[in-house]
C-alpha cells in the first residue's frame, strides 16, 4: 500500500556517465524515512590523469549518511566494476550483502588477498529467489553476460516494479551457464513494468552480438591451424571463454598452461562451481620447458595492456617461462577498453617485433561482447514494456543514444540521469527531482582519497617539471652558516645554454640572499619565499619549466 508521502527514487553514485564504477541506490518511503537498497559496488581504473593511482571508486558519502537505513547491497554479478570496490568500502556501509555463489567465491578469494579486510556477511542468493527487503522485494533473473551467474533484480515495491537488469546480452548458447531469462522476463511485462534501468554499453553498435558458441567454434580453429605455440589472452573473469579455449586445445591434443594469479582465482572458484566440469587440469608455467611448442596453449592475464600481467612480460620476452618464437600466435579474445589502447598497442608491437603472428578481433571472431547490441535492447523493451527508461551503465554519448533509441521505441517517459542525480520513479510524474553528493574516490596504497587531493595534484606537477629541495642554514645575525644544500629530481642536467643546473641553482640561491642582507636574512618565512621565487624563476627561463621548489631555513 502507498502511504501518502511515499515515493520510489533512483540514485547512481557511478556508473552513469562513465564506464565503470558501478553503484545505484533504490531508496522507498518519504524523504525523510525512506528505506534503501544498493545494487553493486564496483570500481574503475585510474588514466593518466591520477599518477601513482590504480583503482577508482565511487563517493559513497551519501550513501553513508542513510546507512542506517540501507537494508541491503545486492551484486548483479562478478566483474570489477560491480564487484571491487566491495572489500574496500563495505566496512563504511555494514549491511547485508546478496550475491551469487560464484561472485561470493571470488569476493571472498579478493577478501584473503587483503590484509586486514573484514570477512564479509554474504548471503548467497541464487536465480528465482525472492529478497524479502521490506518495502522492497527482490527477484533475481538469469542475464546472459561475460561471466557466469550475472543476473537481473525484478525490484518490486507498492508504487511499482522497476527491472534493473544488471550487465547483460542476449545469448541462446553462452557455453559456461544459461540464457537470459526471456519468458520470466515477458511475464514481468505482462505484470506489468514501471520502469526499466538498463545496459548502454553497446547501444551505439547495430544488429546483435553473436554467441559465445561462435567464438568457441572459431578459436578452436584457429588453434587447430597453429604450428607452434598459442597464447589466448581474455578477461581472467570470462569463464565461458577459458573453457572454450581449455574444449579447443583438448581437440587439438595440447595442454593447457595458465599464466596470471587473476585467472587462477577465477579458476579455482569455478571449479569449485562446477563450471569446468569434465576440463583437464591446467598446468603452470614450469611444465613449459617441457612440452613441445606444438602440444600447448598458454591462457595468459593481460589482454589490457597491464604492464605486470604475464602477456606485457612475454612482450617484452622476459618472463621467467614463457618465450615465443617466430610463427607462434597470440590470440587476443579480448577487446581494448577505450582508455587502454595506447598499453595494448605497445603490447602488441612487443610481439609482433618477435616475429609473432598476432590475432585480433578485428580479422577473426575471436572475441564477442557480453554487452547487448540495438537489436537485443529493442528486444528487452519489446517483453518488458516499460513505462519509464532509465539508460545506465555508459559514458554520456552512450546514454543519450540510448535516450534517443528508447523514445524512438515509444517509451512514454524517458529520463537521461547521471551520477548523483535523484530520479522520482514515482507515484508523482517521474524526473529528476534532487542531487546526492557523488564524486570519485581513489585508492591511493591502502589509503582512500578524494581524486582532488592535494597529494594527487602535486604528483602531475612532479611528472611535469620535477622537484629542487633546498635546504639553508642562517645564524641569529643573519649570516649564513656553511653552504646551503641543494637536491633536485626530474630536471634535466643542463639548460638550454648548456650551463649546468646545479650552476644555475645555485646561482640563483647566492644572489638572493646577498641581496636581501642580514636583517631580511632572519625572517625565516621571507628568505624561504625569496629563495624559492628567484629558483622557479630562473631555473623557468633557462629551461622553459618551473619546478617544484621546497625551501627549508635553519635557525642556527
């Protein structure tokens, strides 16, 4: 029953507006007590922009503020950005965490992997289970994706039901688990669908993604035409994919040799599973000198260009086990993330320079995306029949396609939000009605900070013209005792006259204070500015960059 003053509200904290990232709040009741469910806790990867970061996650300072009210945190399924954040930001949050058998092994193989994380208070759920998170019910649907047991929440509350459906595709033989789940689905739509939040990844690629059968069928050809060596590079977390490849070497009678700790886990979790049922075991890298060339397939981490995963170290033939000769193969079963393509690229060219033949997607069905295209979108509308669509999961070109393509397909109330934005799902007219603080958060070590911290801006300032420590010792009278001590990183030797740098620093530090006389001298505060203004200043013209310039006085 709705109580007056009740509404249904939707909140991303990441994920819209970006690749990645992925955290949404469904939040029932009136504003001031309302009850809330979050789905996923994902991460993102750091670019260029944050030096020394690795890891992205969302601002969940929102998210703290109503944690009182949080009933639960649901995990569509396995994959970094709806699933890393977790071990991380879970002791901020301290509810309930839903999630699959498979996700629950890899979230708590993640959980041992970090020291100190608090074991985590799972309850696995399973497809066809019904949440009772009151005033919330939640039904877990199968969705086809890139690794298994992704699934769908049919979200039901007294003003509506909402389908969120998670990371998904339409694939009717996925080789690892089920089919998306279409009749539940179109019995959703004949119940009767308030509002639809769904995948936008491929919404600007036409027709449908093609099966993972297919790429099965065609890796073991491509295997089966190999004279030497084969390396498959995929997403560690592509089960279906491990398999097909593990399926295609058995035919081929080769073995298989696994490289990269992220796809042992993997591995073992879907063993654990059942997922590799009936599959040999694979070897490690020490039974590579063993083997003929013609008898193995290497399954190697680092599709993405990852400069610490094994393939990068084949690249650049460095590693320990594993080297390649010309007529080997390396199959990338992967496609570049936007952001990776100048890593992947390097990658690449390593192994080409070797004399290694190297196949991508581009020239053979090697790889296919767990995401759905246009066809498969306009599908899900069609069994679902939503009255409002929410477009997730995409960068802004991607949501606005997908806004035009759900008006196009007649949605009556179609709504572009983005991360922070508060949407009314309703009993009222749906929109945008309020904004919750959001923002990115990054892993910095074992440290979490906003990625607007002093700390992080200064690294780009280091990258850009480095660091001069100076450090200066003056009496009580002003005069300088002994000579000052200069220390510089990430400056070039020589200036642009081929003076010395040193030379020039010094020169700097000299005439400053000789000019400032003893009085001025005594004023710690003043000669550290003068010092550290006439070395940016000078060390500026000769080179054209100003450096960081740290100024330490002693009082002696």
């Amino acid at each position: 029953m709705v109580m007056d003053g009740d509404e249904l509200v939707f909140c991303a904290l990441g994920g819209l507006g970006e690749i990645g990232m992925n955290m949404a709040l469904y939040g029932f009741g009136p504003p001031a007590r309302r009850k809330w469910i979050m789905v996923d806790c994902g991460l993102s990867f750091a670019g260029p922009d944050l030096p020394g970061v690795d890891l992205v996650f969302p601002d969940i300072t929102f998210a703290e503020a109503i944690k009182k009210d949080l009933i639960g945190l649901i995990i569509t399924h396995a994959h970094e950005d709806h699933i890393g954040a977790l071990v991380d930001l879970w002791p901020r949050l301290g509810c309930p965490i839903y999630a699959t058998r498979f996700a629950a092994g890899l979230l708590e193989i993640k959980r041992l992997n970090e020291p100190g994380a608090p074991k985590l208070p799972i309850k696995q759920m399973a497809p066809g289970d019904r949440l009772d998170l009151k005033p919330f019910e939640v039904e877990i649907i199968s969705m086809a994706h890139s690794v298994p047991e992704s699934t769908g929440l049919a979200i039901r509350t007294p003003v509506g039901l909402v389908v969120h459906t998670g990371d998904w595709k339409i694939d009717p033989t996925p080789v690892v688990g089920v089919p998306t789940d279409e009749k539940r689905l179109r019995e959703l739509g004949q119940e009767g669908v308030l509002a639809l939040v769904c995948d936008s990844t491929n919404i600007m690629r036409e027709g449908t993604s093609p099966s993972e059968t297919e790429v099965a069928d065609r890796l073991r050809e491509v295997i089966e035409h190999s004279k030497g060596r084969v390396v498959v590079t995929t997403f560690a977390s592509n089960v279906a994919r491990l398999r097909a490849v593990a399926d295609a070497a058995a035919a081929c009678n080769r073995s298989v040799v696994v490289l990269g700790r992220a796809m042992d886990r993997v591995i073992s979790v879907a063993r654990e599973c059942g997922y590799l049922d009936g599959v040999a075991p694979f070897l490690s890298s020490h039974a590579l000198s063993d083997m003929p060339r013609e008898r193995v397939v290497i399954l190697a981490t680092g599709s993405q260009g990852e400069v610490r995963a094994a393939l990068a170290r084949i690249a650049q033939d460095d590693h320990p086990d594993a080297r390649l000769s010309p007529g080997d193969r390396v199959i990338f079963s992967s496609r570049t993330i936007p952001g990776n393509e100048r890593e992947v690229g390097r990658i690449i060219n390593g192994l080409v320079r070797q004399g290694i033949e190297v196949i991508t997607d581009r020239t053979e069905l090697v790889h296919v995306s767990g995401h759905p295209r246009r066809e498969e979108v306009a599908r899900l509308y069609g069994w679902v029949k939503p009255q409002i669509a929410i477009p997730a999961h995409g960068e802004p070109l991607h949501l606005s396609e997908h806004v035009a393509f759900a008006k196009a397909l007649g949605v009556p109330h179609v709504i572009k939000a983005s991360d922070g934005d508060v949407v009314l799902i309703g009993p009222d007219e749906p929109g945008i009605v309020g904004d919750a603080p959001h923002g990115r958060m990054a892993k910095d070590g074992t440290v979490l900070l906003p990625v607007s911290d002093p700390s992080i801006l200064a690294r780009t300032k280091l990258a850009f013209a480095g660091v001069i420590s100076i450090a200066l010792a003056v009496t009580a009278r002003g005069e300088m005792a002994g000579t000052p001590d200069v220390v510089f990183s990430g400056l070039p030797s020589r200036a642009r006259d081929g003076k010395a740098m040193d030379a020039v620093i010094d020169a700097a530090i000299f005439e400053t204070l000789d000019s400032m006389g003893r009085a001025k001298r005594r004023d710690a505060d003043a000669t550290s500015a003068a010092v550290e203004r006439a070395v940016r200043g000078q060390v500026g013209a000769a080179w054209g960059k100003k450096p960081i310039v740290h100024v330490l006085v002693v009082e002696v």
